[in-house]
C-alpha cells in the first residue's frame, strides 16, 4: 500500500543541467532510484491545485505564515475518467511537512471537491484522511485552478527510506483545460533546462550529502510551484492593471 500520511522537513535547491548529472551521478553511490524511474526513465506527475476563487491558499502561503495549507488532485501520468488519484492535504507547521493523501477514483476526487460531501467509504480508503479533507472543505469553496505537471527523478537512501530526494524539470502550467484526463500540457513555469532537487527528510540529512551540497555551493531556496504560477500568471497581470490608471492619468 502506498504510504499516505508522510512527516517532514523538504529543502529545495535550483540547479542547471550541469550540475543536475554531476550530483546525480555522485548520489547514485548512495541512494537506489524509484521503481517508477527504471531504466533511468522521468515519470510525469500532474496536479490540480484547488483554490478559492479569490486565491485565499496561495495567497497566505505567499505570505510565509508559521501554518500554511493547500489541497490537490494528483495523479501519475494522464488519468483515464475512472482511474485512482490521490487527493492531497498538504500542511506546512513550522517548517515541517505534513501531507495526507487517500486514493480515490477521479470522479470521486472531482465530486468531493465540488460538493465537500465524501464519498461513501470502500477498501483503499484512508478513512481518517477522507474525514480531514472533508473538515478542510468546509472550511473554503474550494475548485481547481491550475494545472501544473513536471518530470520526476526520485531516489531513497539505501538503508533509510526516510530520506527521499527528486529531482523535477520541465514544470508546465495552464488555467485553462483543467482536467488531468484532458491530457499532458501547458506553458513552461520554469527555464529551459532548470531543475529543482527537492531534500526529504524526517530528520536531520546525512554528513556525507551536507558535504555534497556544501560542495556544489547549493544552498536551500523557496520554491513553490503553485506559488511561482501564481505570481507569474495572477499576481503580475493584477499590478499591470492596477497601474494602468495610474498611467493613464500621466499621459492626461
């Protein structure tokens, strides 16, 4: 069964191709590659991001509160209308991580989220996790607003699953289609040939990945997809517009 509540501390580094193989390559002494990844092959994860209509989660998360929360629809690849995905409550607490996720059919995820109503509880349920989605939406009128999927290299410490590091790229984006049946595209959300390597760890990392990171001089960043979406495709037309005025009184 796949593991659906996770705790944790994520760090985020932003590297460029180069440098993505080269600590690639030395990590492979230590860590083993996901069964996803055979082959050395990227999987593709999409998601919905769900949101208020006036952007209230992304908002405060933008705003880097001690607590901040998001929910999303994920799926592995393009879903077909019936198939499983995951519905995701994803909780920031001081730095760490908590997500919580159930499987779900995608009409049952779409459904939920629409209506707040759970759907009747059958095996490969998290019942506890469907109770905290269902709280969580009653809290917020919540619908999916973006779309954005990436390409994924994940790999677990050899000895210790506990610490997790992927490595995403091509990360795409769209407000328009947002459905994840709808299909694998959008507008690229990051630099040709950017990547974001992504350190998860229940605990504190081992020396030996310390001294790799101090090595390269990769040094922790703030990196959210949703949020970089946000500001570039929300955020940024928003200031455009409210300067027009402004602008428009000059020239008189």
């Amino acid at each position: 069964m796949a593991i659906e509540v996770f705790n944790r501390y994520e760090n985020k580094y932003v590297m460029d191709t180069k440098t993505f193989y080269e600590i690639y390559n030395r990590l492979m002494a230590y860590m083993e590659l996901d069964a996803y990844n055979k082959d050395d092959k990227f999987y593709s994860i999409s998601n919905l991001y769900c949101d208020t209509e006036t952007h209230t989660l992304v908002r405060n998360s933008l705003a880097k509160p001690k607590y901040r929360e998001k929910l999303r629809i994920r799926a592995y690849g393009v879903p077909v209308p019936d198939a499983k995905v995951y519905l995701e409550l994803k909780k920031k607490v001081f730095g760490l991580v908590n997500k919580r996720r159930t499987a779900l059919r995608l009409g049952e995820a779409y459904e939920f989220v629409r209506s707040g109503q759970a759907p009747a509880y059958r095996e490969g349920m998290n019942g506890q996790v469907v109770r905290e989605i269902e709280y969580f939406l009653s809290r917020y009128e919540l619908k999916p607003e973006v779309y954005i999927a990436y390409d994924r290299i994940a790999m677990f410490c050899r000895g210790n699953r506990d610490l997790r590091i992927t490595f995403d790229t091509n990360i795409r984006s769209r407000r328009y289609d947002l459905g994840l049946e709808c299909g694998d595209y959008g507008d690229p959300l990051t630099e040709r040939g950017q990547w974001l390597m992504e350190v998860k760890a229940e605990k504190t990392i081992p020396v030996w990945l310390a001294g790799l990171l101090s090595e390269y001089r990769l040094y922790r960043t703030s990196f959210s997809k949703y949020g970089n979406e946000y500001k570039k495709n929300i955020a940024a037309k928003r200031t455009l517009c409210d300067e027009k005025p402004v602008r428009e009184r000059i020239l008189l």
